[in-house]
C-alpha cells in the first residue's frame, strides 16, 4: 500500500518540515492544496445556508506549482502531488508549462490532482462562468497531455484555441506526469474512467463508506473499455486503518491511502513518525 499525506490539514508554517520529514520517513507521496481565492459570500456553494466552510476565507493560499517546486528542491524521494488543482481554471498552456517544470526539477516524481472544484465564487472572480467548469476540465485534460507528449500542437476547442506551437521541453516522465481526477459525483467518476491515470477519493472514514464510488468507478471503466488499463485509485481516509484491515483497500482496488495521522499542527511530526514506525512493513514506494 501506497501512503501519502496532505498539507492542508497541517499549519502552513511547517509545510517544509512536513515534506521533509515525509521524505525522510518513507512517505510515497505529499499533496497541497489549490484555490485562487475564498469569497466572503458563500452563495452558490454547499455553505449558503449557515453551514461551517471547509476554510475560513482568510486562510493564506498558495501557487501549487510553485510551491511544489520548493518543496522538490528539498525533498529527494517522496513524490509531489495536487489535491485538487483546478487545472479548468487555469490557461492550459500556463498549466501545463507549469507543471512540465516541477516534474522535470524533480527527477520525475510529480502527480496532478485535478478537478472541477465546487466553489462558484471563485470562477466568477477569475471571469469564469461556472457552469462551464467541467467542459473545460474535460478539454484542459485532453490538451494539456498533447502537449507534454506530442512534438507539435494545434488545437482547436470550445475554450480554448492557437496555431501549431512547439512546448519544449517536455516533462522528466514520459507522456507526462499521472493526471488523477478528484471527484465523486456520476460525472467526476465518468470523467476520471475516461480521461484519468487514477482517481482520488473526498475523506471517508471506512471501506464501506467509498465501496459505492469504487464500485462506479469500475463500472464506468468497463464501459469506456479501459478496465485493462493502469489505473491508480487514492483514497482519503484521515484516521489510518489498522494494519489489519489494508488487505481488504488492496483487494477493493485501492493503492494509495492519504491520511492524517495528526490532531494538532505542534503533533505533526511526532505523529508522522510514530505511522512510519507502526506501518513501515507495509510502506511501499
């Protein structure tokens, strides 16, 4: 079993550490978070009513890429994802310049989380219509692989269009790095079976509380007769599962488990090593 971490759930002042430590540790993957902005308004999202937002907005936002660029330059190891970019949001020339840079400052060893995202506020802000937010997910997807593959690209689609360009150079793993897609809705799980490498999961806290998603999943995948294909299922599950119960992920198909071994910021570190230290037999790269 593959295990990986996220920064988010974690003070943004130990990020480095965490990633170093991580990588020391024997941790397979690291994961930051992505937004452009947090309203004040939480109209339009799951929040209008009163419910308590995942993030206050004054929670400090980082350029992904960026950053992950800074945590390769001292890291050795571990590999460096996204969950989830908002890659729709972005240009996909942009995006994909971008991240061709981390995975090539890296050694390789870099994973993009991406989805459609859920808060409209925030594609309005960017001058973005919301509704529109899958369609261009599903277009960025396409080209943003073209150009980490292929020599040179036209492209000509509903949001996004240019002459023939060369993009050099291309990113360190060949054909690019896996793009995985984030999401549980009917079309976040079609979208992943049709145009992702992998999927990643929202927090659960059991098997039995994602077997509905996995189970769609491998249906949509048979469909798009892709079942023969590598595919990489990430599940979030915040509270480690006894070492015990990883046969069954493996057999439902699960490779990575994202947790947060962690209650408090100030426990990070020492939690992280007591996991390393319980689960290191079962810790692969």
């Amino acid at each position: 079993m593959k295990f990986g971490i996220t920064l988010s759930h974690t003070h943004v002042d130990i990020w480095t550490d965490v990633a170093v430590a991580g990588d020391e540790l024997g941790l397979e993957s690291i994961w930051m978070p992505d937004h452009l902005v947090f309203p004040l308004d939480m109209a339009g999202t799951p929040y209008a009513d009163g419910g308590e937002p995942p993030v206050p907005p004054e929670t400090p936002l980082f350029d992904s890429p960026a950053y992950l660029a800074h945590l390769a330059a001292r890291t050795t190891h571990v590999r460096l994802g996204t969950f989830v970019y908002l890659l729709g949001l972005r240009h996909p020339l942009i995006a994909a310049r971008a991240f061709a840079t981390v995975d090539l400052l890296s050694g390789g060893r870099l994973e993009l989380g991406v989805g459609a995202g859920w808060l409209e506020a925030e594609w309005r802000a960017a001058g973005v219509d919301p509704r529109s937010r899958g369609r261009r997910l599903d277009e960025s997807i396409e080209v943003t692989r073209r150009l980490w593959r292929d020599e040179e690209i036209e492209h000509r689609g509903t949001f996004w269009s240019w002459e023939p360009v060369r993009f050099e150079p291309k990113p360190r793993q060949v054909g690019g790095p896996p793009i995985l897609v984030g999401g549980e809705s009917a079309r976040a799980l079609r979208r992943a079976a049709q145009l992702g490498d992998g999927w990643m999961s929202m927090p659960h806290d059991s098997l039995a509380s994602v077997r509905a998603q996995l189970d769609r999943l491998r249906t949509e995948r048979i469909a798009a007769h892709r079942d023969g294909e590598r595919f990489e299922v990430t599940v979030c599950i915040f509270e480690p599962p006894p070492v015990r119960e990883l046969a069954a992920w493996e057999a439902a198909g699960v490779d990575r488990l994202i947790v947060k071994p962690w209650t408090r910021t100030r426990d990070t570190i020492p939690a992280l090593e007591r996991f390393a230290a319980d689960y290191r037999d079962m810790m692969s790269r």
